[in-house]
C-alpha cells in the first residue's frame, strides 16, 4: 500500500512539474492601424478565460500563459477585436483596425439628439465626414463643404476674405426672413459655426434636411440643421503634429472693356437718347457732357488717349495665403484630449483688403467609471476682415464701379445718382483705385465658447446625457469714408460729410446659454425588433447689446490709420455738434420639451414620432407655446419583399396597392 501511495505522489510531482514547465512568458506590442501609434489600456486575454492584462503607454504587454500555441484576444474601444494565436515565446505585434463606425463612417448618422445607422434611417440627411475637407487647402469648414452634400447649397457673398458664406438646405424657404440652418456642435447650439471652427477639427458633419427630421429642434430647425461634430482625442502615447500650407490666388478672367473713345460715344448716345427721347428736358445735362468730354466733332481726340483697365488696378494683384495647424491629442486608459490651434492669414485680390483669423481649440474627454463620463470643451476664435468687400457700393468702390468707370486717366466721369438720369453735379474726380485705397472697413470678431457634457449609463439600455454650453462673444467694427472730391460742390446738397471724412463706429456683445438634457432607453427585442424611446428638455436663453455712432469732420487730409488711431480730432464747425450714439439690449429664453420614439424591423423598416414643443419669450403670452409634431416610415425592400415579410394570411384572395414615398 506505501509503495502505492509513493507512485501516486511521484507522478503527481512529475505532472506537475512539467504543466509549470509548459508554461510560456509571451510579450508583444499593440499598435493602432491607422495612426501606427502605440496604444495604451489595450486588454490583452486569453481565450476562453479570465486571465488578461492591459498594455502600458507603450504599447507593450507581458503575461505568462498556459502552454502554446494559444489564442489571445485583443479588445479596445472603438476598435476591432483581434485573435492572436501565439506558437513560441517570441515577441508579437498586433495592429488594432479601427471599428466598423470608423472604416464605414457613412453607416452612422447624427440625427438629433443621438444617432442612429443608415439602414434605420426614416429621414433625409447628407453626412461628410473628416476625410472628404481633410485635402482641402480652406480658411472655412464652409468653403471645403461646396457642392458635397446632396441638397445643400454652400455659396460666398463675394470673393473678399473673410466674406460671409450662406448656407441653404433644399432652397430658402422664408421671403423675408433669414434662410440660415441651426448650427448644432457637440450638441451644443452655435450660431455661424462654420466660420468659426477649425476645418481639421471636424469629425463628421450630417445635414437634417426634411421636416420630418428636423421638428426634433422645433421652430429653429425650419431652415434645416447642420449638426457638426468634432474630433476627441486617441487614447494613448501623445501625437503632435504640425501642418502648414501656402497658397497664391488671381483672377485670370476679366470682363472686356470699352476703349476711350467707344466710352465717351456711348455716353454721347446715352445722353442724347434721353433728351431726345423726352425722357429729359434739362439741357444742363448736354452742356454737362460738353463741359466734360468737348463737343461731338472733338470725341475724335479719345482714340489717342491710352487706355486703363480699372479692374486690374484694383483686383488684379496677387493674393497669398498661408496657414499653419498645430495639434496635440493623446490620452490615458480613461481619459483623451485634443488641442489644436490653428492660424490663417489671407490677403484680398482686391486692394487694401485682407483676412487674419486665428481659432484654438481644446477637448478632454474622461470615463471616470463604466457608468459615469464628463467632457468639456473650449474654444477661442479671433477674425479680423480688413476691406469694404467687392460689393460695396460707396463712392467709385467695389467691383461695381472698377466696370464701369471711364477707361482712362482724368476727371471725366458722370455717374447715376437716379436710374435713369444723369447729374452733371455728381462727378467723382476719385478713381476706383483711389477709392479704394482711401476708404476703409475693418470688422473684428471673438468669440469664447465653452461647453461641458455628463453622460450616465444606468444600464446598457438606459443612458442619460446632459449637454451645457455658454458663448461670450463680441463685435468691433469700424469703417473710415475719406473725402470724395465733387467737381461741383453744389452736390453737397443731397450728401453731408462728402467735403470731410467720417467715422461709422458699430460694436456689440452676445452672450447664450443652452443646457439640453436627455433619457434615452434602447432595447432589442427578439433580436430583429429594435425600439428607442428619447425624452428631454432644452432650454436657451440669448443677451445682445449694441452701440453704434457716426464721427464727422474729421481733418480732410486724415486718413483711415490716423481716424481709427484717434477719433478724437474730429472737430465739428460752430454750431455744429456730433450725432449722439445709439445703444440698444435685447434678450431671448426659450423653454423646450420634446420626445421621439424610433422602431425598426430587421433594419428593413423604420418607423420614427417624435414630438416638441417650443416656448418663446419672443411672443405674447397667448402665442407663446407652440407644437412641432412629425412622423416617417421608410422600406428598404422591394414590393415582393415588402409583402412576403407581412404575411398578412387574412389578406389572401384580396388584392390591393398601397403606394408610399420615400425621401432619399
């Protein structure tokens, strides 16, 4: 019997000496595959148990495993999983492709207050994400945007740095009121976001087109919402990283225009065809053009004089550009951040006009446990736009007038003060390029908006969100009008301030608050039938204040450095004093609850109600309160499909048709 017992315990000695070993010390490294950065918080498992360790800030793991070859699993957020098999001790290294939100980012869509795949779509919504605007060398998200989203128009006032860009969804849709989308960042309202944010800092924007799917924003969205969001940072080793671009632009086109002697004919024409006509009986206006261009057996001396094309003189320089983005983005286990600041400056085609814009953005997002996540998010934007634009139509300004100014050197120019007639007391002996190089409109803007987000899982079906935001920003602009030399000062008459120049001063605040809060359940049900129930409330709530005043007399040799530098030198006349300034406040609350319920079916059908109910300050008290209710049913499916799936039995040997339309 001992020798029994001693033969046990020696092959249990020898089993287990040898399961220790076969037992293996494996390392390796893990790397992201579209960044090839190391990765850190990477769960390293076995498979087919609980054993796992997590890689380092280098990416790097080390965990003793059973025996080889063995199978390791390698998991992380927003990333693939991978199966590893291990054969020998040898180091291994693992690549993590992004998820399938990421490889297939047009699968999910923004649509208000959560997202939702392209297969469960009811509505109509454009997406671009950050790879389609990532080559494009743009001072504006807005520029990169042109003609890529289906049903959104992106177009420039006018081709002046810093002009501003209208936006349509599906056309305007107001005669008299503005047609602007509501801007939606990070969930945070953001009026004109586009030219305030960064190009490389967007992640994804999607574009509510339909009523159907915006009627989650109520009144706001009437316009259309363009709901925008930016980049997070990666998790892992710091990345920094420094862009930089240059560009030059020139008009190559110019519109054709007439010869001296062609010119002062037309005009000859022009005003002989109104007197004549009787559509003038001043015969002022014929000794006017005589005055200035001699009688018609002397136009014969124009074909001599050489010609000068204004619009080159005025737009025909070239316009450089540069910019220069610096990014930082890294992060722990938990935690991420990205910073990015990112600086712009443009001069205009046009003389005396340019762009200096600077943005500077900052994210940090932390998963403080499974069930609770916080962020927040600042940014800084400074815009300053030197020039009056081309379609400014002062005196002899803008593209306007460097077309139809007389083709050539001197004081020989009657403009239209009334369509369809001529003044021979209004002649400007100021030229385009003069004009433009006299007058002056600078416009500054900053703007601070900081924003904050906590996030709670209760359960894997029940979340809610709370967004914050807060927007400080401010306006200053000034605009100089030197003096406009009237041949006839009797001109005078119908304009004050012409024989000095003056100052338009225009400076404002606007400072908003929003806070929308969200309980959003998710349930699956008998894994083809998928139900999302969203209530919330938002509330907003809106201050202006605005100053404007005109300075007059100023010295008539001052210009526009010398005016801003010092407005005091301005010096009315005896009897004369100042226009007083203007100031005005103005404020806006509003006050939402809405709610929507999402059903889809094998991702083949989608039902979509949602309902919101919008109070304004703006209105009386009885018209305060108003309902924005909406609903959407879509198929993905042929017709055939469509009826096989019911299989309605009560329905055989009746036949009918039911025809529904879809918005794409």
């Amino acid at each position: 019997m001992k020798k029994i017992l001693l033969a046990i315990l020696i092959c249990h000695a020898i089993s287990f000496c040898f399961a220790q070993n076969n037992k293996v010390q494996v390392s390796g490294k893990v790397f992201a595959e579209d960044s090839r950065s190391e990765m850190l918080g990477v769960s390293v498992k076995i498979k087919g148990t609980s054993t796992a360790v997590q890689t380092d800030a280098k990416g790097a793991f080390k965990m003793t495993v059973p025996a080889v070859p063995t199978v390791l699993v390698f998991t992380f957020l927003g990333y693939l999983p991978k199966e590893v098999n291990v054969s020998s001790s040898s180091p291994v290294v693992v690549y993590l492709a992004p998820s399938s939100n990421d490889l297939n980012e047009v699968t999910v869509v923004n649509v208000g207050f959560g997202t939702v795949t392209r297969e469960r779509l009811a509505g109509s919504v454009s997406s671009i994400k950050a790879k389609d605007i990532a080559d494009f060398p743009v001072t504006t998200a807005a520029e990169a945007l042109a003609g890529k989203l289906a049903g959104v128009s992106v177009t420039t006032t006018e081709g002046a740095p810093g002009a501003d860009i209208n936006i349509l969804v599906r056309g305007g849709t107001s005669i008299t009121q503005s047609n602007t989308p509501l801007y939606i960042v990070d969930g945070v309202p953001l009026e004109n976001a586009l030219t305030i944010i960064s190009p490389n800092e967007i992640e994804a924007i999607d574009v509510l087109k339909d009523m159907a799917s915006t009627a989650i924003y109520g009144s706001k969205g009437s316009n259309g919402v363009v709901i925008i969001t930016t980049k997070s940072g990666k998790r892992g080793r710091t990345i920094v990283s420094f862009d930089t671009y240059a560009g030059v632009r020139q008009i190559t086109n110019y519109l054709e225009m007439l010869q001296p002697y062609d010119y002062v004919i037309q005009q000859y024409t022009q005003n002989m065809m109104h007197f004549n006509g009787g559509l003038s009986t001043d015969t002022a206006q014929i000794n006017g053009f005589k005055r200035r261009y001699g009688e018609y057996p002397d136009l014969e001396i124009y074909k001599s004089f050489p010609a000068v094309d204004w619009q080159k003189a005025v737009f025909g320089r070239k316009a450089f550009s540069n910019t220069q983005i610096l990014n930082l983005s890294g992060g722990t286990a938990t935690s991420s951040f990205n910073f990015t600041a990112n600086r712009a400056d443009e001069t205009g085609i046009m003389l005396n006009s340019g762009l200096e814009r600077t943005f500077a953005t900052f994210r940090f997002d932390n998963e403080i446990s499974k069930t609770f996540k916080v962020g927040i998010n600042l940014r800084y934007s400074a815009q300053k736009t030197i020039g009056g634009g081309t379609s400014f139509r002062g005196a002899n300004g803008g593209l306007r007038n460097s077309a139809r100014f007389q083709p050539y050197e001197g004081a020989s120019n009657l403009e239209e003060f009334e369509e369809g007639a001529l003044i021979e007391n209004r002649i400007d002996l100021s030229t385009p390029v003069t004009a433009a190089l006299r007058d002056q409109r600078i416009n500054g803007n900053d703007d601070l908006i900081t924003s904050a987000y906590l996030n709670i899982n209760f359960s894997p079906n029940l979340t809610f969100r709370s967004n914050v935001g807060y927007r400080a920003g401010k306006n200053n602009n000034k605009y100089f009008r030197g003096v406009v030399q009237y041949e006839n000062s009797l001109f005078s008459k119908f304009s004050v301030n012409m024989d000095n120049p003056f100052v338009d001063l225009a400076r404002g605040t606007n400072d908003s608050f929003n806070n929308s809060s969200t309980l959003n359940y998710r349930k699956t049900f008998a894994k083809e039938h998928r139900v999302e129930v969203l209530g919330g409330i938002e509330i907003n709530k809106n201050d202006m204040t605005t100053y404007n005043q005109n300075i007059r007399w100023f010295p008539a040799a001052a210009t526009w450095e010398q005016a801003f530098a010092n407005i005091q030198q301005a010096n009315p006349p005896n009897g004369a004093i100042q226009t007083p300034p203007t100031t005005d406040e103005s404020g806006e609350r509003t006050l939402s609850f809405f709610g929507r319920i999402m059903y889809s079916y094998k991702s083949k059908y989608s039902f979509n109600a949602l309902i919101r109910r919008d109070g304004s300050s703006k209105f009386s008290p009885e018209n305060q309160w108003s309902n924005f209710p909406s609903a959407q049913f879509a198929w993905r499916i042929s017709e055939e499909e469509f009826f096989k799936d019911l299989n309605f039995k009560w329905l055989n040997g009746f036949k009918f048709r039911a025809s529904l339309g879809t918005d794409s």
